[in-house]
C-alpha cells in the first residue's frame, strides 16, 4: 500500500496545527459558526444530532493493520467504542467533542492518515475497487493513478470552493465494483487496440434528489494526460455550474442541462490550453508513485490447498463461508477474503473497537499486514493463504466476521439515518436490523442469492438506494417515518436506477414489503437468474400488483416466509405464510 514520503508527512502536520488553531478560536467564540462552518466540513467535522461526526480519509480503502488500530484508538478514547464505515471506503465516528477533533487529526497523522476534503465543496476522498491489484479479471493495477489523482486534488486552490462536493472513482477491472457510473467522474484504466494505456472517461453520475448515470465523454484519453483532461472538466463546471440552487449544483445537472455534446466540446477547447502543460504525466513519476506502494513477498504456492477441499465437503458453514466470502486472487495458491460486518444485531458497517483490532491481528498474521474497505461497508484481505483459509475462518467466526452473507439479502447498505444524521428524515439503521432478524437464516438466503438491499435515511441517498436491486428510500409524511421502495437498480456494468413500485409504507410494513417481492422472484425467477435479471426481465409490474395486492400489516411481525415451500417454488397468488392474502 502507499506510503507517505516527507511532503505528505509535513503538510498533514501543518494542517492539524492550523484546524488546531482553528478549533480554539471557535471554542473561545472569536470565530462564528458560520465563518468556522467550511473549515471544519474540510476536515471532515460535520455537525451531528447527538454529537459532532467525524468522517476520516481512507483513500481508495486501503489501510495497514497499524492504522486500523489507529481507528480502534479512536473509538475507545474520544468515541463510544465503535466506528461506521460508509460506501465512500472512509469510516466515521459520530459521538465526539469538538475540542477532541484536532487530537484526532493529530493522532492520525502519526499513522500516515487525515481527514482532508472529506466533506465541503471539493474534491473527495477519491474511490476504487477494493480488489485492486488482485483480482483475476483487472486489466491494470488502479492504485497509483488513485494515489497521482489524490496528490493532484489535495488542497488544490482553484478547486477548494466548487458548486457542490465531487467524487471520483478509478477501477483497472473488467467487472466494475468501484461503481464508476454513479460518480462525478469516473475512470476505467484499460489499453487500446495498440496496446496503450489509457482512461475510459465517464461524467455526470450521480444520485441523490436527481439519480444520473454517468456519460462517456472520452472512450481514451493517455494515461499521460488524464490529469489535465479531469482538470478541465472540472474547470468547466467550476465556471457554469449552479451556485444559486443547492440541490441542481452538481455537475450531472450541467451535463443534463447543456447534453453531453455541448459539453464534451466546452472541455476539449479548455484541454487544449493545458494538454501539454506542467500537469502532463510522466514516467518517473509514475514510477515516483508506484515505488510507494509495497509488492508483496508471494510464495509459490499449489492452486488448491487439500485441507481445505476436504472441510469444506464435511462442513456446510465453511463451505458457505468459502462460497460467499473468499474471492479469487490472481496469484496461484492465495485469494481474497471479505470479512463480513453485516452480523444479526449489528448496524451495518459498524465495527467495535475490539473488531478494529482483531481485524488489523488477522490483516497481520493472514494478508501482510494491509486491509480494505469495500463499498459495501465490509473489509477485505486481499493476500491470504490458501493454506490459511481454515485458520482464518476459526479466528474471523470469534470475531463476529465469519457472516457468509457477502451479496446475499443481509449484506445490507446502510447510512447512519435518522439514528444520528440531522439531514436524515427516517431511521436506517433500525430498519435495517428488523430486515436482517426478518430473514436471519443463511438456507434461506442462499437459495434466494446474489441481492443488494439498500437503505437510505433522506434523498441524498448516501446508502445508493437507487442503485440497490431493492432501494429504500426514508420519507418524511406530517412528521412520521414512511419509506418509498425501489426494485431494478444496479451498480456494476450496466449501472441503472431503480423503479419506484409505488406509494410509500410506514417502518413496521417493508419487513413484509420484503417478503412479498421476494415471493413473486422465487415463483417468475428461471434456473439460475437472479433478482437482478428477474426484474429486468419481466419488469417491475408483477412485484407491484402483488404488493399492493392487500393491505401490508402494520401491527404485527409475521414469520418469514417457509423456506421448504419457496424451495418448491409455490406460486406467489398462494397464501404460504400469511392468513392476510
């Protein structure tokens, strides 16, 4: 993973001595909250309902195990013992003190970490795929364009006040999981037909009050060049984007506004005047930046490790384990290992304290000391032994990692909601946890498969609930929590949104909402197809005419549907579970 060299270690100590400053004269009231409003958001501090949020950088998800201790630390001494990590790969604490913030920051730059541009009008924390230079189908390793890209964005001047935040993300895979179609910009490495690498280009994505999937303005731009193309893209919406209206600021609205040809043509005339300038990339310093990630030391290994073969075919929650959580590397003899934060009674994306270090044990002693962060608020390790995977599932089921849920109903996004945020109109965490207790058996999850639930607390949509295959969406109605549920969205290639099935249901409601859109897949799905492809197939109408088809109960928690009964595919006009159809 990357390292800091003398600069980067510098300027983040400059910046905890200058927020430090800054802190003290707001607390001593010689600076107004207004005034100190942009500089805390630009260390990442937002303003809570129970306490002040702390959102730290981790760029393109990439940590030591040191560094995750770092977290743990944090949790225990300025937190209540837990942290959240969100789908941007950063993670938050939300019960801190203000006169605290700037001990944190300073405790994070002794591990080679910040909180710069998590929040505000600027650049954030750029994003990529949490298999970066492991995974069997990249073309070319993403990393070190990530860390140019976040050397070129940090503390930029002319982009430190822009309409409205904006968000990268790079992937060098075949398979898009660093979610590039729903980001401001987002950026495939590959190599033309001359073998040359370069950027495919896409701009506007989006989601929020307005979902866009982004454009393709370039199908290539030189790996040499990429900077300066981004750059002015950028400068193009600096200049016309909206800074009257908060909510059509984003550049997606730019793009919509004017079509993607008009401005296409705004950004090349504005490359021309720097496509050769001093942003030019070369190859020493890409080399500069690669030599600051550390290769690691791989063995010659065999390709299947027999201890391994032989328990998973005596023991079914290993095999399951090894079927949703273990990924496979490109080095012969190793793979990748998603340690799953989505267990019963959890908030999704939480981790204890004591979790942050076991997590950054188990980092140390199976995948060489370096953990991810995945967009679906889960944690990687992306280096471990064939030969390890027993030893790592013994230690992982202690820590309450083992969960094999990963792409199944129960891997749940969700943002903090109602339960802390102040722009949250309902709460996502608990509803999350009455889904997950609703659907609490892995039989049942399996053979319902691959389906991403995501929920949102408010329409700026930090959990992607458009992009879920099953959205949700918190709604305020006279003061009262209702939420507005969403089938068809995805994120990989082809991004889509998703379709609004129809008017909202009160909290108690969506468990069997759930159910319900369930029990028509498992009845219309073919052999093999997913909820994804079942939807798109026969399209949203079937899931809405049986939802609605009576009243969903509001006052009762009914069972989950018999597992034995969707296994032989009882058709869903067939009241299997419940006397109300």
């Amino acid at each position: 993973m990357y390292r800091y060299d003398l600069f980067d270690q510098q300027i983040t100590e400059e910046r905890v001595a200058q927020f430090r400053d800054q802190v003290q004269r707001r607390l001593s009231g010689d600076l107004a909250e207004d005034d100190f409003r942009v500089l805390r958001l630009q260390n990442g501090v937002y303003m809570q309902v129970h306490a002040y949020m702390m959102r730290l950088a981790v760029p393109y998800g990439m940590l030591s195990g040191k560094q995750m201790r770092m977290f743990a630390h944090i949790a225990r001494k300025y937190d209540r013992g837990y942290g959240h990590f969100t789908t941007r790969q950063n993670i938050q604490f939300n019960w801190l003190k203000l006169q605290d913030t700037p001990n944190i920051l300073a405790d994070l730059a002794t591990v080679e970490m910040h909180a710069n541009q998590t929040s505000g009008s600027c650049i954030r924390n750029i994003t990529s795929d949490e298999l970066a230079g492991v995974a069997q189908d990249e073309l070319i390793d993403p990393r070190p364009y990530a860390e140019l890209l976040r050397q070129w964005s940090t503390f930029h001047p002319e982009f430190a006040f822009l309409p409205r935040k904006f968000k990268f993300s790079v992937t060098g895979a075949m398979q898009d999981r660093a979610a590039i179609e729903i980001n401001d910009i987002g950026l495939q490495v590959l190599k033309n037909v001359d073998g040359q690498v370069g950027f495919r280009v896409l701009v506007g994505g989006g989601l929020g009050r307005t979902p866009v999937i982004g454009t393709e303005i370039s199908a290539f731009v030189p790996w040499q060049h990429i900077i300066t193309f981004v750059e002015s893209i950028i400068r193009v919406y600096n200049e016309f984007g909206r800074r009257d209206n908060l909510y059509k600021a984003r550049i997606k609205i730019l793009v919509k506004t004017i079509g993607i040809d008009e401005f296409r043509r705004q950004v090349e005339t504005e490359w021309k005047l720097s496509k050769d300038g001093p942003n030019t990339l070369t190859q020493v310093e890409l080399d500069r930046v690669t030599a600051c990630f550390s290769v690691p030391a791989y063995e010659k290994l065999p390709e299947v490790d027999a201890s391994v073969v032989s328990l998973q075919r005596q023991n079914k929650s290993f095999a399951n384990w090894l079927k949703r959580n273990v990924k496979p590397h490109k080095i012969a003899g190793y793979a990748a290992v998603e340690l799953s934060l989505k267990r019963t009674g959890a908030a999704p994306g939480d981790a204890l304290a004591a979790q942050m270090d076991a997590a950054a044990d188990l980092a140390d002693r199976f995948s060489f000391g370096e953990l991810r962060i995945t967009h679906m608020q889960n944690l990687v390790l992306a280096d471990v032994k064939q030969s390890d995977l027993i030893a790592l599932w013994t230690e992982a089921k202690r820590s309450g990692f083992a969960t094999p849920n990963i792409g199944l109903l129960t891997d749940i996004i969700c943002c903090p909601g109602g339960d802390f945020c102040s722009l949250a109109n309902a709460r996502s965490i608990t509803l999350a946890k009455a889904v997950d207790e609703r659907f609490n058996d892995i039989d049942f999850l399996q053979d319902i498969g691959e389906i991403d639930l995501n929920i949102s607390g408010c329409v700026n949509a930090c959990a992607h609930h458009h992009v879920g295959h099953i959205g949700i969406l918190g709604v305020d109605k006279s003061g009262e929590e209702w939420y507005q549920v969403s089938i068809g969205g995805s994120k990989g290639s082809p991004a889509n949104i998703g379709k609004i099935i129809g008017r909202s249901f009160h909290f108690a409601q969506i468990p069997e909402v759930v159910a319900r859109l369930l029990q028509v897949y498992v009845s219309e799905r073919h052999d093999g197809e997913r909820f994804i492809d079942t939807v798109r197939r026969t399209g949203i109408d079937p899931f809405v005419e049986f939802v609605y088809a009576a009243p969903v109960p509001e006052d009762e928690k009914l069972l989950m549907p018999d597992y034995d009964l969707i296994k032989q595919g009882t058709p869903y006009d067939t009241p299997y579970y419940s006397p109300r159809f």
